[in-house]
C-alpha cells in the first residue's frame, strides 16, 4: 500500500466557517439585545456587572458581532452572536471589562462563541491595552489564558462569587498590586437604559 501523499494544490480545500465576525455596527442593535435577552432573561440588566456598562459606551473598536452565513441562517447575515469590551478602572489599573458574550443557541456548535474571544483578545492586545478582566466560568475561560490569579484583591459593585472573577493580562504586569473596587470609565453613552430599550424594541 502506498501512503496517500498531496501536494499543496490537489489537498481538499477546508471547509470555509459558516459564520463571521465584524465590528458591531448601530444596525446590528435590535438583533443584539434580542440575543443578549435569550442568553440571560430578563434580570440581564440587574446583573453586577451591568452596572459597569449602564449609562456607557463600549470601547471604540472592540465592539463585535458574528453573522452567519450559508444553510445555518434564515435570512443572509444574521447576527448569530455579540461580544463587547469596556473601559474601566480595575483597582487603581486602566483595564478592559469583556462582556457580555452571547451565542444564537441554534448556533452554538459552530464554534462562535471562542472565535469571538480570540478576535476580541487580539484586538485589545494590537490597541496595547493592558489587561482584560471578566465574571465567567473558570474552566470556560481558561482556554484564552483568563485566571484569577491577578483578582484576588479586586472587588465588584455587587454581588459575585470570588472564583468568577477572572482576568488576562496583555502586558506583563499590567495588574500588577491592582487592588479595590472595579469601576467604569468609559465615555458617556447619553441616554437612558429605559429610553434606550423602548428605542430599540421600536427599531426591531
């Protein structure tokens, strides 16, 4: 028997990936919060970490949807899936806070909800931000390097389970002696959370 040997150019292609990701646009909101209310119920907006994004914009740039593509999608582009990232101040340390990360469940095999991890964690790195913290699950999140090594001493404005609070510094030592309560920094949105909502559901 022969090995089975293919040159570069008669190698079967690989299969190109049903979906893809591209900066959030204003179009893509309805579609988002219909996602994000799937994903988390209707207390979304009174989790802990909501009120580290309420009344804030996300980080120029590091807003990012997947649309899918192909037999997958009802209709051309769908958004299938939203990630963000949000200035803030962890414990004395300019940081970014990642979330939160919601994937169509019709959708979830395909891969999506990693892929938009790594393209928001390469992102950040290529802005030169410094570090990015999140409240996740450990064993989900330790895949991209998030730990709560560099936590220990940050706190959250409400409830959270310490082992949740997990980070990954771009930089070496970006979180170095951080210590305090996390705080929102990021530029002012300009509306309200009600007024925003009904916007929404309207433009929907």
């Amino acid at each position: 028997m022969t090995a089975l040997n293919l040159t570069a150019s008669k190698r079967p292609a690989a299969a190109a990936a049903p979906f893809a990701i591209r900066a959030e646009r204003a179009a893509d909101a309805g579609a988002r919060e219909a996602l994000l209310d799937a994903a988390f119920g209707p207390g979304r907006f009174e989790r802990t970490c909501q009120r580290l994004r309420d009344g804030r914009l996300p980080a120029k740039g590091l807003a990012f949807v997947a649309t899918c593509h192909g037999s997958m999608a009802r209709s051309a582009a769908r958004v299938v899936g939203t990630l963000r990232l949000w200035h803030i101040n962890a414990g004395g340390k300019p940081a970014l806070m990642l979330g939160p990360l919601a994937v169509d469940p019709a959708c979830r095999s395909l891969g999506i909800g990693a892929a938009l991890m790594v393209h928001a964690i390469a992102a950040a790195e290529r802005r030169g931000d410094g570090a990015v913290v999140l409240l996740g699950d450990a064993p989900y999140y330790a895949r991209f390097g998030f730990s709560a090594a560099a936590t220990g001493a940050l706190t959250l404005p409400g409830p959270f389970e310490r082992d949740r609070l997990l980070a990954l510094e771009l930089r070496e030592g970006a979180l170095a002696d951080a210590a305090g309560m996390i705080l929102p920094t990021g530029a002012a949105d300009g509306w309200s959370r009600s007024r925003g909502r009904r916007a929404v559901a309207k433009a929907a």
